[in-house]
C-alpha cells in the first residue's frame, strides 16, 4: 500500500541519499497510561469529541467532561470502543485511509503536476489519525512493527530521560546539562495519575489493546537492544530510570497479568489513597 522506494526517490530526490527512516523518530507511551491520558485530555474521548467529530450526535454531549453523568462514557466504555483501541497499530500499521491512498499518488507525481492545497492537506497526522475503525489483522501488526525498526530512534514514555540520552546519541549530539529538567512533583490533585493506578482499569485497557500491547513489547525490546548497542546501560541514570520503570528486565508486556499485576500490591494500593486524597471534591 505503501509509494514503492523508486518512486519516492523520484518524487523527493534527496531521499536516494538516505535509508527509509534514516530521520525519523518518535515516541511511545504504555497503552493504558496513554489511554488514561486521553480519558482526561479534550478532544482526544468520546465525552469531548469537538476536533476530530467520530461520531457526530452520539459522542461529544454537554457536561460530559469529566466522563460521569447520564449518558456520559466511563473509562471502560471508551476503551472499548473501535476508535478508541490499538491506535498505535492503526497508525503505524493501517494504510487503508482513503485520503493516504490519494496522498501517496500525488507525492509520485512531478512537482509542477501537484495540487496545491493536497500538498497542504497531505499530513498523516492530519489527515488518516488514529481514532478510527480499521480492520486490524496479524499483517498489520506486522507492518507497524516493520515501520518502528525503519525508525532511527524510538523511544519510550516511561523512561523519558533515558530516551533522550539515546536519541543524543542516535544523532550525534553533546547532551547539555539544560537538555534535562528536574521533574515537578505532583502536590495538587492528578485525577490521571490516580487512574493510572487502578488495577481493574488497566485489564480493561489491556483487553481492548493487545495489538498495541504487542507492538509496544517489541518496541521495547528494540529500545534496550539500541541502549546497549549505545553503551548507555551502565549509565546512572539510565539504570534508576529503568529500574524504576521495569524496563528492560523480565517485564514482558504481552503478559496481561503481569503488566496489571503491577498494581495490585498493598504499596500500588497505599500510593493510589494517598494520591485520592488530594483530590477531596471529586467522586470515585
């Protein structure tokens, strides 16, 4: 599905100069922490649909912000819904956005030939998001999983300073001291991080995201590979982080109970009250 090498060669002549991916970089977060994210961030939850407008009369009613009310979305319920599940094998291994197709031939075609406002329009983010049904299958898997090694660097949400360290290193570039900010604690009410804590929640996510859960181990694998390869495994900071994280270790996160089984423990359960207790006006 995808424009043949030939072809974007011809239609962005620098591109013979480079392997596919040789550029491009990205990011990934753990499923369930993304998902409990976009619960709480507008316009990415179907209580407050206002950008991308999936399902017009349905999604989107006023007073649904918080996602508790008559007719309202609870968090399992948005997890479950297609649009809202394996986002990052759709967008990584799903080409069958309509629009993509109608890109990709406009990008073979001479630049004198090129539709102006096609040429505008013709952002992937923009144009084939991730918030929409697609038929996924092992190929698709199997193609974001492809698309992720062209990647020159991938890093990971929850190990942030770790990836940074990596993706300086990927690029050749002297990391500054101000290229690392200490993080703020958290002393006011995170409703997101008291989510992110519940056990039943996350098999809930787990369910409806096995494919992004697939894929998310084998970008994790490929992360710890590229470390090493690096020579930043020995690295102080490095080892705390992913110590801390459970990362590159026996965590295998197409293990369901062992990725939710993290937060059944009387400490995960103690961090959850304390966290509740910031946040005294709001119902659980």
């Amino acid at each position: 599905d995808a424009l043949p090498a030939a072809a974007a060669k011809a239609a962005r002549p620098c591109c013979s100069q480079r392997s596919p991916g040789s550029a491009s970089m990205t990011m990934l977060r753990e499923p369930f922490r993304r998902a409990a994210s976009a619960f709480h961030y507008g316009g990415h939850n179907p209580n407050q649909d206002y950008i991308y407008a999936l399902r017009p009369g349905v999604f989107h009613k006023r007073g649904c912000a918080s996602g508790r009310g008559r007719g309202c979305y609870g968090f399992e319920e948005f997890v479950a819904l297609e649009e809202y599940s394996n986002v990052l094998t759709t967008f990584f291994g799903d080409y069958g956005c309509g629009k993509v197709q109608q890109c990709l031939s406009h990008a073979a075609r001479p630049a004198g030939a090129r539709s102006r406002s096609l040429e505008r329009g013709c952002s992937l983010v923009a144009i084939c998001h991730s918030y929409r049904n697609a038929t996924l299958t092992r190929a698709s898997v199997a193609r974001a999983k492809a698309a992720l090694d062209d990647h020159a660097f991938v890093g990971l949400t929850e190990a942030y300073t770790t990836s940074v360290k990596l993706l300086l290193a990927t690029f050749g570039v002297t990391p500054q001291k101000s290229d690392f900010r200490v993080q703020r604690g958290q002393t006011a009410c995170h409703r997101v991080a008291v989510l992110r804590l519940d056990a039943a929640k996350c098999r809930a996510a787990y369910a409806s995201n096995r494919l992004d859960y697939e894929l998310y181990e084998h970008a994790h694998r490929a992360f710890c590979t590229r470390l090493a390869a690096a020579g930043l495994r020995d690295d102080p900071d490095v080892v705390a982080e992913l110590a801390a994280a459970e990362l590159c270790g026996t965590l295998d996160f197409t293990d369901a109970a062992a990725v939710c089984g993290r937060l059944e423990t009387p400490a995960a359960d103690a961090k959850r009250e304390k966290l509740r207790a910031k946040c005294p006006n709001l119902p659980w």
